[in-house]
C-alpha cells in the first residue's frame, strides 16, 4: 500500500505543516473517500487506506520523526507497517480520534441511525424573471408550485389505514446494517425500511407507502423594488411537508433580472447612451432622454460636445431595495455623424470642410502632430 508514494504528498500538505492542518486535510480526505460515499469503488477504497495510513505516521510525532530521517523503511521489517502491527483495531482509533465517536458510526451520525422520528421537509426553489421597470417598482406575482404534501388517506403514515408500523427485520428497527469488508466495518443506511427502523405491511393505495403526494399550490409572493439580478427571496414553511409531522421546507424564489435595450444597471445606477446629431453636439442643444419611471429628462448639451460625455441626473436611477431614495441616471453622449447625404447637404459639408481651421478640430490636430513627432523620431538617427 502507498509503495511508491510520499505521506505528505498523499495528505496534499507540506513538509513543515503543522498538525492542526495535517488533521484537517485527513478529515475532508476522509469525508470524501469514505467507502459509505462510494459504494463499490475500488479506487477510492485504495485511496481511503492510504490517507490512513499516511495520517496514522504523520499524527504521532515520533513516527514522524523516523519517517523524515529514513522514509517508510523505517517502519519495514518484524512484519508490522506503520500501524504498529496493531491492524484494524488501531485504525479505528485513527477515526474516533478525528470524528470523536466509533469508526463504525462515522457518517450513521449524520442521520443514518433509524429515522422514526419527525423530519423537515425539503427546501424548493423556484425561478422568477421579471423586467427592469418591474424590479424598479415592485410587484405582486401568482406562481404555481409543485410540492410534496402529507397524504390525507393514511395521515402521512404510508401505511394503509393508517395502521401501524411493524418493525424492520432486516435492521431489527436500528435502521441501519453493518457489513465487513477487509478490514472494515462498513455502516449503511438499512435498504429495507431506508433507516425508518419500521416497515410498512400494507402500503397505501395513494401514495404508494410514500406517505406524501405531489400537489400544485398556488402562492401570491410580492417582491420589493430594488431587488437585482441573483435575488433570493425565501417564503419560510413554503417547501415540501415533513416526513411523520415534521416541519415543512422552505421555498426559495431565485429571481433574474432580463436584459434591457435602453438601460445598463450597476447597483442603484443607470445608464444609457444617447446618440445626438453632430450639428447639436457642435452647436450645443437640448435633448430629452427617457427615464426608468416612464417619463424623460432634459439634458442640455455644451457646444463642442464630443462622444463619451457623460451627464449625471441625480435621483432618476433604480430604486433602494432598504430605503426610499433612487440612484442617478448616466447619460453617454453618442455623437452620430449623418449618413444618406443628398448633394445639398454634401455640398455644404464640404464648404463647412473648407472653411474650418486647426482650432475647429483640437484632437484631430493634436494627434497628428504626435503623429509627425512619432515618425521624425524613427527617422532620426540611432544612439
């Protein structure tokens, strides 16, 4: 076993860790392999032994101690390995020190010792896509939800008539059944009664000894102005009914917000790109923008106003989901030059062309002239 690989690298730790971190990687090693996760799997009960192996030298100081001066030749020899000759027995000691209670019951605690008691039902989710300016205002929706609910022919019980249960022979009621399997004790949850403890002698017509059925229930749900896109908004007691009286789940509304064709979102902010006429971004103008709220502002643009200005207006953004104030609006100046000339407006353009000196076109000018300075340098000579 782990012939040809180190302990260290086995645990995936390094040399000089520490035990606190040696005894955490064993543990999610250990979760994760456990032959109880993977029924059958071969690999993984091969890797299951090795990250025991490996933990059973790390975690005492002194074997650690030999084994970074001589490697796992110093557990070599008198036909004991690095358990110490001890075998299973000590290996089980590995994993009640590290789960604090029997090898055997490692995962049973986690619920699969008999389960007669009540049991939470399960947790639904349910997606919700709404718009923009519903997400701004807020809105009430009706949804359908399938969830499971108590049988009303056997009360929940799965049982015909609801008559007793009779305990299960295969776990005799423990709900769970061990097995060998080399130098394993393997816990698993009874196939039989599925960990319940008790059978079933005359399972119910309606739901099969299920004890609950899938129904539609309708639900009213309101969700407030402001949410974003990822929103989870949970309607307590609104999942699955519990199993033998126990408590409902919950139900979660995972809400998406749709993309919109005017406005970008960031938080409580909005923004959008307006085009404008190139003759009012030179002569300077009004232009009106709509708002998320269904009316429109006016912006007034500065003469010589090039592409990506941007303007603020204050107040006209989304709504705060805790609070009643509003984010801003960002208007994107988008100057669009005219296409479609007819020969007048050509002409005039190319009198307008004529007419305008370096002034009328600063970066235009200012560029060129880095341009100049770019090739003159090249041209230069080298140093």
């Amino acid at each position: 076993m782990s012939a040809g690989r180190d302990y260290y690298e086995i645990l995936g730790v390094a040399r000089d860790a520490d035990q606190a971190t040696i005894k955490s990687a064993f543990r999610k090693l250990a979760m994760k392999l456990h032959p109880d996760q993977n029924p059958g799997c071969k690999v993984s009960e091969e890797k299951f032994k090795e990250i025991g192996e490996a933990y059973s030298v790390l975690s005492d100081p002194e074997k650690r101690a030999q084994y970074d001066r001589f490697g796992k030749a110093a557990f070599q020899g008198g036909g004991q390995g690095p358990f110490g000759g001890a075998g299973a027995a000590d290996f089980s000691d590995i994993f009640n020190e590290i789960f604090g209670g029997g090898f055997e019951d490692m995962f049973a605690r986690g619920g699969g010792r008999a389960r007669n008691g009540p049991q939470r039902g399960a947790d639904l989710r349910y997606d919700v896509e709404i718009t923009l300016e519903q997400a701004f205002r807020g809105m009430e929706r009706e949804i359908v939800v399938p969830r499971a609910q108590a049988c009303e022919p056997c009360s929940g019980s799965g049982s015909e008539g609801n008559a007793p249960l009779e305990q299960c022979r295969t776990c005799n009621g423990v709900g769970q059944v061990r097995a060998s399997q080399g130098m394993f004790r393997i816990v698993r949850t009874c196939p039989a009664c599925h960990g319940r403890g008790q059978s079933i002698k005359s399972p119910c017509k309606s739901c099969g000894g299920r004890g609950q059925v899938q129904k539609e229930r309708t639900l009213s749900v309101k969700i407030p102005p402001g949410v974003e896109d990822g929103t989870r908004i949970r309607l307590a007691g609104e999942g699955d009914s519990g199993a033998r009286n126990g408590p409902p789940g919950d139900l979660y509304l995972f809400l998406s917000v749709k993309p919109h064709n005017l406005f970008e979102r960031d938080g409580p902010d909005l923004y959008c790109r307006a085009p404008t006429p190139m003759c009012k971004a030179a002569l300077g103008g009004e232009i009106e923008v709509p708002t998320i709220d269904g009316d429109r502002a006016k912006v007034t643009i500065p003469a010589g106003a090039q592409t990506g200005r941007r303007f603020r207006i204050k107040g006209k953004g989304m709504s705060h989901l805790r609070g009643k104030d509003r984010g801003d609006l960002h208007i994107e100046l988008l100057v669009e030059t005219p296409v479609n000339l007819s020969a007048k407006q050509r002409k005039l353009l190319e009198e307008f062309a004529k007419d305008c000196g370096e002034e009328a076109h600063p970066q235009t000018q200012g560029f060129f002239d880095s341009v100049k300075k770019f090739f003159e340098g090249a041209e230069g000579p080298s140093r």
